[in-house]
C-alpha cells in the first residue's frame, strides 16, 4: 500500500490547545504575514486556515471576541458578508476555484474546533476534487505550499 504523508497534520492533532484565542488580533499588521491574515476591513478580517480542508481554505471573523452570532452588530453582518463575497472572487480569480462551500459552526456539538471566537469557513472546491483520499487514508492532498497560497492571495485582496 502506498502512503502519502502529512506530517503537518500530527502538529495539530496532537498539539496543546491554544493558550490565547487566534482570532483576537490586534492592529499590529507586521503579524499579518504570520497569523496568516490575507485582508482587513473595519469589524472583521480574512485569514487563511493553517490546517486547510482545500487549497485556499479562508476564515472570516469579526475583530471583537464572540461566541454567539446573535451578539453581532449590523455592521459586523454587513462586513462579513462582503468579505466572503470578496473572498470567493480573489479565489476564482487566484485558484480557478469552481465552488465553494460556506458555512459556520456554533457550539462543540455543531463541530467548532474553537468555539469561543465565531469565523466563517470558506473552502473553495474544483470538480472532482473529492477523491478516496479523505474517505479511505484521512488525507487531504494540498496541491500548494501554503506560503505560495497565502502570497497570491494577499497580492489579490491588496
């Protein structure tokens, strides 16, 4: 049997919880390059996902700590519902993405990996992308190293 690596993965898995929310940033943008934070507006911000599903897998979420949407204001809805707009034309425009799936989880039992912070998720997808990768060896195959996906798009969002 063939085994195809990702040793990556194993870093998450088994690595201590994060002492500090990663969605809280501050407005110090000299650790945008690091934090992965591709595009910032006034309430909210994009940032990669470390830890993608696809190639150019996006989190939207609002600057202010919260874990329920029902505590966003207006503007906040306003703005991470543009950026998702704006996120998914950067990931044609960059990835030739042909779809997406958008979504949200609330709460552990919905499936949040970090449910103190909310963030949107939005994976771009190719037709036929889902091979028995996933199904079979629980491997997501990445087609490009995340540093050159987060430079095309940083360059698409400025």
């Amino acid at each position: 049997m063939d085994r195809l690596w990702a040793p990556w993965r194993l870093q998450y898995i088994q690595g201590p919880a994060a002492e500090d929310c990663i969605f809280c940033i501050g407005a110090d943008r000299t650790e945008d390059p690091e934090r992965l934070v591709v595009a910032r507006g006034e309430s909210c911000y994009v940032m990669m996902n470390r830890y993608p599903y696809s190639n150019g897998h996006l989190l939207v979420s609002p600057y202010r700590h919260l874990a329920d949407p029902a505590d966003l204001e207006v503007p906040e809805i306003h703005e991470l519902h543009h950026l998702m707009v704006r996120s998914q034309a950067v990931l044609r425009d960059t990835c030739a993405a042909e779809g997406f799936n958008v979504g949200w989880n609330f709460g552990q039992a919905a499936g949040a990996g970090i449910t103190a912070h909310i963030h949107m998720h939005i994976v771009p997808r190719w037709a036929g992308d889902t091979n028995f990768m996933p199904i079979l060896a629980d491997t997501r195959v990445i087609p490009q190293h995340i540093e050159k996906t987060y430079s095309l798009l940083v360059n698409a969002f400025s």
